[in-house]
C-alpha cells in the first residue's frame, strides 16, 4: 500500500481530530506539532503520523479564521441595516424565503476584512425572493448559530460553522440594490419546476429530483429509512456511479458524432477529443448538482484519470485517491468532517481494491468480441464482477455503517444486485435525457421520460420494500456488537493491508483501550428510573426509564416533516436494544407538546397512550387514580377527575413518578388555577425531588402556594432560547431561586439526563461533554 495513501489518510484524520478539541491549540504547541510533523514526513514509518499532526494544525489555523470572523455582539443585541450579496440561490418554503447572504457594509459602515461574514436569514412576511448574484439592502434581527444540543442529533452548529455561516436571522425589510445578470431560470429551476408541476402523476418526484439535480430536500423521513435500510442511499446522491455513467455516455455519443469529421490530421485523435467533452458534461452535471463532496470527489478523480490517459501516464488507483484527499483536506477542510467525504472515498478504495488484478484478456491482451457465441459469454464476467463488488462493498463497508448509523443492513447486497444495474443503464441515462430534452423546450417528450423512470424506480422499490419488510432486513447494534465489530473488521484491515507483526499489535491494542472509554448504558436496578429531558427548543419531550420498561411524555414540536425528538428518541432505543415504548403520554394538544407525535409512528406500536386530550392525541385520558408499576417505580396520574377546565394548558397530563430513592413530578403547561386545584385535593402527597417546571417557566405558573406542596430541590425548564414568549419570567426564576430550587435549562445547558439511584440523584448535561470550538457558550 503506498505511503502516499497512508499519508493523505493521517492528514484528513488529524483534521478530523479538530472536532473532539474544546479549544484551539495554544500557538507554542501548534508550532511544536508543525515542526515534529515536518521532521517526519520523510521518516519512513512515522510519516503518516507527521502528516497527522500537521492535519491537526491546519484544521487549527482553519478554525482560527472561522473564529476572527464571527460577527461582534452588538450585532445581535437590535435590528441593523446590512448591505451585500447573494450567494447562493434562495430556497422556498411554504410561506417564506431563506437564502445565505454575504455582508459587505453592516449599518453603512463597510467591512474592510478580508473575508465578509455570512447570514443564513429567513424572510418571512411579504417577501421578495432574492435570486443569486442580486445585491440587497436589508433590515434584519440576528440571533448566533444555535442548534439542538442532544448527544444523538445532527450538530446544525457545527455544520454552520464548517459552512462558514456565522449569523441566523429573520428579515424586517429589504430593497433591491443591483439586480444579477438575468440569464432566465437555469435548467435546475426550470425541471424542478416541471417535476412539481407533475408530482401528482409520478410516485417518485422526490428521487428523480434528487438523482437529476440533486435536490433531495423533498425526500420524506420514511423514506430516507427504507433507503437507508435497503442499501439505496447511494443512488440518490449524485456521486461516482452518476459521473461515471454521464461520462460515459456522452463519450459514446460523442465518439459516435465525431467519427465521421475529419480534421487535426490526427495531432489530436478524435477518442482525446471526446474524452475532454465528456469530462464538460461531467462538469455540467456535477454543476447543477451543487457540488457536494461525492460529487465533487468522484468529478476531481475523473479529471485525474482522463488528465493521465490525455499525458500517456500511468498512474494506479491508490495514487489518484492519494491525491484526492490531499487537494481536499488543504482547499476544503470541512469535508473532512463530513459522513459523505469517508463513505465515498472508502467505497472507491474497496472496489479498486477488489478489482485489482482481476480484469481476464486474452493471450493478445484483448476480449474478442467479433463472434456471436463470444457476446453472450461477455455477459458472465459482468454478473461475476457485480457480483464481487456488491460483496466487498458490503464486507468493507459494514464496520463504517455500523459504526455511524448502529445498524447493518443484511439485504443490501441482494436488493443492490437489481438496483444498481437498473439505475446504471435505465434509471440515469433516462432521467439525463430526460433532463436535457426539457431544458432545450421539448418538454412533452422530456415528461414521457420522466414518467419512464418513475416505472422503473417502481420497479425498484417494490423489490425493495419486499425484502425489507422481512424481520431479519436489518440487525440492530449494541455497545458490545459494535466493540466486537470494530475488533473483527481491526483483523481483516490488517490481513488484507499485509501489515506487519507490531503495527497490527498495536492496531488491535488500540481499539481495545478506546473500547474501555466506550461506556455502555448504565444499568437500572429495581426501584430505580431514569429521566431524559430532550433539548426541542421551545416545547418539551421526555423519556422515563424503569430497569425493563420506557415511558415518553411529550414529543416536542414539529416543522413540517422534522422532529427535533426524533433523533435523540430513536438513538435512545438504539441504546437500549428496545423498538416501542410501553406507555406513552401526551399532555395536551399544544403543537410543541404534541407535534413530534406522528414521527415517531413506529416506536408506539402496542403502547398504551394517555392524553389530557384523548381525542386528538390519545385514546385513554390521563386521570386519577390510574396508576402503574414498573419495575418497583410507581407511575400515577394526579389529574383530579371531577374537575374540568376550560384552558387546554390545564388540561395537561400531571405524571407523578415514585421510585425507591426519589420522585418526580411532570406538568406540561399547566397554570394557576390547576395547580391551585391539585395543591387543594393532594397536599404533601405532591412531594417530589424533581419538577418540569410548568408552562416553561411562564408568569402565569409556579404559584407559590403549588411549589411549597412539591418542595423540589430541583426544577427542569424546558424552553427555547431568546423564544417570543418571554419564557421564563424573571418573576418565577426568582420565586424558584428564594425556595433555594436550582433550575436545569435545556436552552443553556441542552440534554438533561437524571437518573434516581440509591447514591441519590446522578445528573448530566450535554454541555459537561461536549464543549466544542464552535459551540456558542456565551448565549
């Protein structure tokens, strides 16, 4: 294996390593790395761990200029005026507007930096879409990056801060300043805009936009699953497999077109010139795409591989991939940090790897093909090498894809056996041209081969959904499953890679010490619980956990086909190699109690679910003397049955829960007059150590007659930041501080778990662990 590879390999992971860093390297340690890593890199075996290092400083200095360039604090303090451009095109919503938006002058006063700070700004009334290249004067209220700080959600921070955008906001009002180059809709805009037009006649508008022009922001929840568990995800990410396949073809059209001409008088040959076309219309493609970093690898490859037939060199499939990873780590850091950069490259290095040596020619060096009994035995060795690949994506890959996503699918290799031979010869070719008719006007045509590819993704899927629905599709992981696999996939790296006798000890011995650090989930014994808080900004969802059952209250909001739960829900019943939970309860019908209900479908399959509303969100309501035993915790709901508000925050679902060494208490929204109602008919039967203080923290809770029947010693507020609600009032903050109640708050602190043992109460928040460069602390 070539150092080379080793090397680019030791840089992008000392880039990666930027990610665990809770601060940047002092500048004495990162010139002593800088000057060790530069004295190795022609050491022979430590040269990998050289270029590791001088990873690790470059991503530090990356870092450091993403960092000086963060907008000052007064710019978020009030509304201010800024004045730019345009940089991408805007994205429609329903009843909106967002686009990046790249400052020039922030209150008429211009910005002399060298780079110019970008906002991500939404514009939300009587809005105006900007279109790419436009310069804008607008009127705006900025607020920092923040996303949702949950150990097993998407870190929306961090990728805003590798994206360099270093502002959210809402626009007040703007004016046009300079209109763009009017070049008409681009070709982009004008199919997508055909394929919504005719989303109610195809079953896959979503997917063909996607493997056209890569826009996948249509692609449901549901079916990124089956993609995810079936294998398919690669098809609709425009990456090797679709830059390949246009490459191809063009350079068979092309070849076809210019055999006739005659001119160059062979300076140069006709196959170079349709090489280097199809090298443009890979370009074109991967330009409508956007570039994301499959495509982008897979155009960079292509020109290196044409580059070297174009200049007679020789080079190997190592060497290209070495190259590659080094002109992305130095030009784009940020997609070190991507999932896409390590599953892309890794698939090319696997079946580069599996290819190797393998191609079968003649004593002549060539497959004759000019008999018509030879042409269907050319059939046989494609069968045999798709066959090969699809297993040696599956065995390389499953480590990585168990290790990002905690599960393997089993049927991939089969489904992709029919999916990827499809895709390649009907599916892309198709859609391309289907792409390429719309866009010079022949649309009715363009449409018929739209609706061509949606039969055959059909066809696709329904093989797809039948194998997926068996109950042996996908093997869930544990801690331990994934421990084991890493160990088993550390042994075939080290066969296959020929190490030798010492790095492999030292390999294997490696993952056994990060194993130790690995913490599976703590154990519950009986009588204990466990609390999850769930950071969903402005709502609540919690997740109960006795030593063999679960109980949720609350799913948080929802917007449009997000949930901010879902994610930290499901990585929990990863976790706890559990697929539904036992009860689930919904305390009112208030959209950021109730909203993320529907996206977690498939965890509520034989649950009880209780309700302070149970015809909207329930089918049993939550009232008293219902109670339960899990485990030696008992589970009771207060709500007084014969008494009835009006309000539907009173409404909400009060869960007392009573374990041998500690109680808590949930209240959704409740107000005054509920509280006023259960201090009355429970008194000190109220008690509990733990409360979700109600209706997060609003004036118009937390009576103090209502805290002294509790008398917690902690209270959980659950809430979003800088939210137009106010909440929490400074009022009730202080009538919690003066009873000498700490406040746990999810928009400072993020996840909340507790857990009720006989040491008494264990307390973790997201941020004890995961202080970030990039994380906004100073909120």
């Amino acid at each position: 294996m070539s150092q080379r590879f080793f090397s680019a390999i030791g840089f992008s992971v000392g880039i990666g390593l930027m990610s665990l860093q809770s601060a940047l390297l002092p500048a004495a340690v990162a010139a002593g790395l800088l000057i060790f890593g530069l004295a190795s890199v022609r050491a022979g075996i430590v040269r990998p761990c050289g270029w590791l290092f001088m990873g690790l400083v470059w991503s530090n200095v990356f870092a450091a200029w993403l960092l000086h360039h963060r907008p000052p604090e007064h710019w978020f303090l009030d509304q201010i005026q800024v004045s730019g451009s345009i940089s991408e095109q805007s994205k429609m919503g329903d009843d909106f507007v967002r686009f990046n938006f790249e400052v020039e002058s922030v209150n008429n006063a211009r910005i002399s930096e060298f780079r110019s700070p970008k906002f991500r700004l939404s514009w939300f009334d009587n809005y105006q879409v900007p279109k790419k290249g436009e310069q804008w004067r607008l009127t705006v209220k900025l607020r920092r990056p923040r996303g949702y700080w949950n150990t097993d959600g998407f870190d929306y921070e961090k990728f805003l801060f590798l994206e360099g955008i270093t502002g959210l906001g809402y626009v007040l009002a703007g004016e046009r300043i300079q209109r763009g180059r009017d070049t008409g809709p681009s070709v982009k805009t004008r199919f997508s805009k055909r394929i919504n037009a005719s989303s109610s006649t195809l079953l896959y508008p979503d997917l063909i936009l996607a493997i056209a022009v890569g826009d996948r922001g249509l692609i449901t929840a549901d079916r990124w699953e089956l993609l995810r568990k079936t294998g398919l995800s690669h098809l609709v990410a425009i990456s090797g497999l679709h830059i390949g396949l246009v490459a191809f073809w063009s350079l068979v059209l092309i070849r076809f077109l210019v055999y006739p001409l005659k001119f160059c008088n062979g300076i140069f040959p006709k196959k170079y010139l349709a090489m280097t076309l199809s090298v443009f219309c890979a370009f074109a493609y991967a330009q409508i795409a956007g570039f994301p970093v499959p495509t982008l690898r897979a155009f960079v490859m292509l020109v290196i591989v044409v580059s070297a037939i174009l200049l007679l060199k020789r080079v190997s499939l190592v060497a290209i991939l070495a190259a590659t990873i080094f002109m992305f780590a130095w030009l784009n850091p940020s997609s070190i940090f991507s999932t896409a950069f390590w599953l892309s490259f890794s698939a090319v290095w696997i079946l580069g790897s599996a290819f190797e040596g393998r191609f079968s020619t003649t004593v002549n060096g060539m497959i004759p093909i000019n008999t018509s009994r030879n042409r269907f035995r050319l059939l046989i060795p494609g069968v045999k090498r798709l066959l090969i690949a699809q297993l040696a994506l599956f065995v390389g890959l499953t480590p990585l894809l168990g290790f990002l996503f905690q599960e393997i699918s089993l049927i991939s290799p089969i489904i992709n056996l029919l999916a990827v031979p499809v895709f390649g010869l009907l599916v892309i070719p198709v859609v391309m041209v289907g792409l390429v008719i719309s866009s010079i006007g022949l649309e009715s045509f363009g449409d018929q081969l739209i609706r061509l590819t949606d039969f055959f993704i059909f066809l696709v899927f329904n093989f797809a959904g039948f194998f997926e629905q068996q109950s042996w599709s996908v093997i869930q992981l544990s801690r331990h499953s994934l421990f084991l696999l890493g160990m088993v996939s550390g042994f075939l790296s080290c066969y296959l890679l020929k190490a030798q006798k010492t790095p492999s000890i030292f390999f294997l011995l490696g993952i056994g010490i990060l194993s130790i650090n690995f913490e599976p989930p703590q154990k519950l014994f009986n009588g204990e619980f466990s609390i999850r808080f769930i950071d969903v900004g402005q709502g609540l969802a919690a997740i109960i956990r006795t030593q063999n059952h679960s109980v949720a209250y609350d799913f948080g909001p929802a917007f449009g086909l997000f949930s901010p739960a879902k994610d930290s829900i499901d990585g929990s019943f990863r976790q706890h190699e559990k697929d539904a939970f036992d009860v689930a309860v919904v305390s009112h019908r208030a959209a950021d109690h109730s909203g993320g209900l529907a996206s977690v479908g498939s965890r509520l399959q034989g649950s009880k679910i209780f309700s302070g509303q149970p015809l909207i969100n329930g089918d049993r309501r939550c009232v008293f003397p219902m109670r339960w035993h899990f485990d030696g915790v008992e589970f009771r709901f207060l709500n007084p049955p014969n008494i009835q508000f009006n309000e539907d925050n009173n409404k909400s679902c009060v869960l007392h829960i009573k374990g041998k060494f500690g109680a808590a208490l949930f209240t959704g929204d409740l107000e005054r007059p509920a509280e006023f109602a259960l201090s009355d008919f429970y008194g000190q039967e109220l008690r509990a150590d733990v409360i979700q203080i109600p209706h997060h923290g609003s004036h118009s809770s937390s009576s103090t007659l209502f805290l002294s029947k509790v008398d917690p010693k902690l209270g959980i507020l659950s809430r979003g930041l800088n939210n137009r609600y106010g909440h929490p009032s400074d009022r009730v903050v202080n009538r919690y501080r003066q009873r000498g109640i700490r406040i746990l708050d999810t928009a400072r602190v993020g996840q909340i778990d507790l857990v009720s043992r006989r040491s008494g109460w264990d307390e973790t928040t997201y941020i004890d662990r995961n202080v970030r460069i990039w994380r906004s602390l100073d909120l």
